[in-house]
C-alpha cells in the first residue's frame, strides 16, 4: 500500500492505494456507477449520463473481474472510503486502464491525476509495464483532452460501441464509438 497527500478546497486529503478484494465490490460498485450514469454523475464532470443509461457495472461483473489473475481493481482509500478506483489489465503489448472512477463530489481538484500516476506506477512496478492503453468514447472530447495533458495520444484506431450488450450500458445515440489512447510509461 502506498499513500499520498493532496490539499483539496483547503482540507489535506491523505490516500492509501490498495487491490481491491472481495469485500469491496458493493462500494465499488457504488462509486463507479455514480461516476458514469444518472443524476449523482452529473455532480462531477466525468459524466456519461447524457450518452448512456443503465448501469456501467453491476456486483457479479466486479466480483469476476477482481478474480481474475492477469487484473487488478486498485483503489484510492482517503478517511477509510473508497473514492476513486480503476482497472489494470495486463496484456501482451502493455497494460490497459479502464473503469477509471473518482467520486462526483470531489472531482475537478487533482485526485483524478494522482490516482492515473499510481496507476501507471503500479502497472510498470508490478508487471514491467511500459506501455498503458485505454479506450474512451470519442463523443468525450473534454474527456479526451484530459488524457492528452496527461502524456497520452491517440492512436487513431476506433472500436465501435457494442450495441446490444447491456453490460455496456444503454445507449442514447447511435454513433458511440470509442477511440484508443497510450501512452508509453517510464520504468519503475
């Protein structure tokens, strides 16, 4: 576990990084949804409320994902709450960053960097990583931007959103389409 602090509306916000474990996936599942769907989405700026309904993940899909071997689900503890959390995935060519969710209601003040930092940490500390790969709807240019400021690019490859898989969401559009973003990582 690794901690960090940041000063935050005034208030030092110290956090502890750690693997998500079984006994998370309510929170979890909780704080990602109330990062991407519905009105509590629409209190940070991260929202796909207006692109998607439905939810973003439900507590079987967290549970399969925190067992699989070649993932962790890392997490962001400050004052013993979950509030921010994201996936690494290990792959052949890097590692890949998904499900990336910071709490509504903290958004805007720096948390979002210093969690994608331990984030890449972590994939080049843990398995060597020097690559980090990610997909965002393209329909998220403000979201896009974000990524680019942070060192990613991208790559010019698209995947069209699958339609007709729920565990997705439910589209309002019929144009969702995610590009590809990298970034190579500096080694631990």
């Amino acid at each position: 576990m690794t901690t960090s602090s940041e000063t935050t509306s005034g208030a030092q916000l110290e956090l502890a990084y750690r693997a998500a474990v079984a006994d998370d996936v309510p929170a979890l599942v909780e704080l990602v949804n109330s990062c991407y769907r519905g009105d509590s989405s629409r209190k940070g700026w991260t929202t796909e409320a207006d692109l998607l309904d439905g939810q973003r993940v439900d507590a079987d899909g967290m549970a399969e994902l925190l067992e699989r071997t070649n993932t962790i689900v890392l997490v962001a503890e400050a004052e013993g709450r979950i509030v921010a959390c994201c996936e690494l995935q290990r792959g052949i060519s890097g590692a890949y960053f998904g499900m990336f969710s910071v709490l509504p209601t903290i958004q805007g003040g720096g948390l979002g960097k210093r969690v994608l930092a331990e984030a890449e940490a972590t994939a080049a500390r843990e398995w060597g990583c020097r690559l980090m790969r990610m997909k965002v709807l393209k329909q998220r240019p403000d979201l896009i931007a974000w990524y680019e400021r942070r060192g990613y690019t991208n790559t010019g490859k698209t995947e069209p959103f699958p339609y007709g898989d729920e565990n997705f969401g439910l589209p309002k559009r019929a144009d969702l389409a995610f590009v590809e973003l990298t970034r190579e990582l500096p080694a631990p």
